[in-house]
C-alpha cells in the first residue's frame, strides 16, 4: 500500500494506454508517480469490455520494447506489412509496402491486450502507487506541488500533474486552457470480421464520400479463422440505423464496401461505435501541469495515428522530466515544461491537420473529385521520395524522435 503522506515526483490522472506507458516509462527512469483511474482494471480487461484495436507504429513498438513490454506483446500482435489506399474501389491506388530490411509498418492490437500488458507491468513497477477505480473531486497547483483529493478523502501529492483523461478531460478544464475542436457529425462503427482469405498483413483504407472504411489486420483466432478489424465510418445520422441493422443485414453492407477482398466473411464480434470530432488545445503546458493523449488533441481515426501521438506525447515528457531530474530540477519546473510544449506542439499540430484535411479531401462527392483524387494516389504511387515520406510518417520515424522511440 502506498504511503500517501509522501510527495512523489509526478501525479498522473488517467490510466489509459498513454497514461500507464508515461507512468511506467517514467518510473522506469527513476522517477516515483501516483496513478489515478476512475475505471476497475477487472472491468477494462474483460472479454467484450472495449472491441476496438489500435494500429502501434514502428516509433511506438520501439517504445514498448524499450519498456520491456515486447516479450509480453510480440505474440498478440499482427503485422502490418502494408497499407492499401483506394478511392471508392475504382482503379488506382497506393501501395505502401516497405522494404524487407526495414520491417513492419507496425503492429495491430487489440486494445485489451495492450491493457493487460500494460497493467501488468504498473502493478510490478515499486515506482508506481497506482489508484484504481478512484474519482477525484479535487485538484490543486501550487508553487511548491500539485494535489489531487478522491472521494473516498485521500490526498494524493507530487510535483507535476499531468492530465491524461482522454477528450474530455476536466484538469484540461479546470486549468482553463483552450480548445479549438469540431464535430465531425460521423461515427466509427466497429466491429470484428472474419473472412475467408488470409489478409497478408495488408491494411486496406477505402474512402467513400460518407467516410473512410478500413480494414486492419489482426491475428488469427485459435481456431485458426483469418480475422481483420473493420472500422467504419459512417454519417451521425444513419449510424443509428447501422447499428440497428440485423447481421445478415450489416454484413451484406460490409461486403458491398468490400468489393471481395478478403473473400466471404461473418462477424467475429459484436458491433460497436463511438463519435468522431476534432480537438486541439492552445497550450500543452501550464503551471506545474502537462498534456498527454487526447487530453492534449484529438484527430479523426483516418490514419491510425491518434494513439501513436499520445505515445509519442509520453516518451518525449519521459524525456524532459528523466533528464530535468538528473540536472537536480523539479519535475514540474516550468523548463522541464516548456521543452516538453516546444518538442510536441508542432508534431501533434501537423498530425492533426494533415488527418483533418485528409478527412475533407476524400469527403468530397462527384466523379470529378474521385477523379482528382485517384491522379494524385498514382502520382504518390510513381514517386519514390514521396512515398517514402508518406511510409516515414505512418511509421513515426521522421523528425526529431525521444530517445525511447529510437530502435533499440
């Protein structure tokens, strides 16, 4: 049991997947954190809990192997050898497809089991007094530290606080930083398929006028069925009626979206969904406070990244507080937070408008626009320097990266 009367060095609020990889990079780095979650683990890594799976990039895998998470993970995941972009299953398209040497694209998960792993390493990590199923009903920042009280009247004390919540964070709120954000009047309806044709570790993003309809790798199930994560997206209004349809009545759909690419299917899980918007914050920083996740910015799913940008968020604030620390600063000094905001502003900002304006471009109707649209995929198709940019970013390679998304 933690002894509450100490003051660690960080106060994480939000034990998702970017705030229990912060939480156990940072104290893998030597630094004592509190992490507060107002969700039961049991809940969070139950059977049926959360259907969805999150595409890890090769800069994020480097991350959790750094971590010593890979043993644990390796075995779960799918590869992702390539990625297949089409408009609307007309002709041309870009294949993005690395060379032998380089690897993966990455690594498809499902979110449960990314979950298990990572609790499992918090719970054997000294540096962590973790905080489940915890609502807190109180924070404050002071010159000297930070403070969060629960309900149950515990007080839970450190020096820099980091929000973690996800898209709705109240710290993000309650220290008054602005939002810029949008509803995209879409939904991600989410399901697991499982189809007659091996997939080949091929992702497939389809773009339609209503949204784009992706198709992602995931590992055989044990009865040894070819499974495929889909991820659809479809218009607020008729999402209703999506969810509504009969199995025999959806999958017909799915097919149809398809054109046959992975050869019959059935269902493999039950469906799911949950509303698109877009949001990005002013600041990332504030007295004694930092953003990680989607407390920070939320981006549309089109390119999978919206995970690998609160990794990305985690290892460079690992980085700043770890080496602020060895230089005998507080964890919260605002140059610790001033590096983090410097490092992460412009990466997350581009992320999110690159995803943004992808989103519109291919939300375009007409034939004119599909044709447009197809010019330019053959034109990425042909030029190598181009496409290796492209295949650079989906990978979280490019720029200036933390040293715990450098390979190992």
């Amino acid at each position: 049991m933690a002894d509450l009367s100490q003051t660690r060095d960080v106060l994480i609020l939000g034990g998702g997947l970017v705030g229990m990889t912060l939480a156990i990079g940072l104290a893998r780095a030597g630094a004592t954190v509190h992490v507060a979650d107002r969700d039961d683990p049991a809940t969070q890594t139950a059977a049926g809990f959360d259907g969805r799976a999150s595409a890890i990039s090769t800069a994020s895998w480097n991350l959790f192997t750094h971590l010593g998470l890979a043993p644990t993970l390796e075995p779960k995941g799918s590869p992702i050898e390539a990625i297949a972009v089409n408009d609307a299953l007309r002709p041309g398209k870009i294949d993005f497809r690395p060379e032998p040497a380089e690897g993966s694209l990455g690594r498809m998960f499902a979110n449960r089991e990314l979950r298990l792993a990572l609790f499992e390493a918090a719970a054997k990590e000294p540096n962590i007094a973790w905080h489940p199923s915890s609502t807190v009903v109180a924070r404050e920042r002071g010159q000297h530290g930070v403070s969060a009280t629960l309900a149950d009247g515990a007080v839970l004390k450190a020096r820099l606080l980091v929000g973690a919540e996800g898209r709705q964070s109240p710290t993000r709120e309650e220290a008054g930083i602005a939002v810029a954000k949008w509803d995209y009047r879409h939904r991600a309806i989410i399901a697991g398929l499982a189809h007659a044709k091996p997939h080949g570790g091929v992702a497939w993003e389809i773009f339609y006028p209503a949204g784009p309809f992706a198709l992602l790798p995931m590992l055989d199930d044990e009865t040894g069925r070819h499974r495929s994560a889909l991820v659809w997206t479809v218009a607020e209004d008729d999402a209703a009626g999506v969810l509504r349809m009969s199995d025999t009545a959806f999958l017909a759909e799915v097919r149809k979206n398809m054109g046959g690419v992975l050869g019959d299917i059935e269902l493999a899980s039950p469906r799911s969904s949950y509303p698109l918007g877009f949001h990005h914050t002013a600041r990332i920083v504030a007295d004694r406070l930092a953003l990680v996740g989607d407390a920070a910015h939320g981006i549309h799913p089109i390119a999978g990244q919206g995970l690998n940008l609160g990794l990305r968020d985690a290892a460079a604030l690992i980085e700043c507080v770890s080496e602020g620390m060895r230089l005998g600063l507080d964890p919260g000094d605002a140059q610790i937070l001033a590096r983090y905001e410097r490092w992460r502003a412009s990466d997350a900002l581009m992320v999110a408008l690159a995803t943004d304006g992808l989103t519109r471009l291919f939300g375009v109707p007409g034939r004119a626009a599909s044709l447009v649209r197809r010019i330019g995929m053959s034109g990425v198709q042909r030029m190598a320097p181009l496409k290796r940019w492209f295949m650079d970013e989906a990978r979280g390679v490019s720029g200036q990266l933390p040293k715990l998304l450098e390979p190992v």
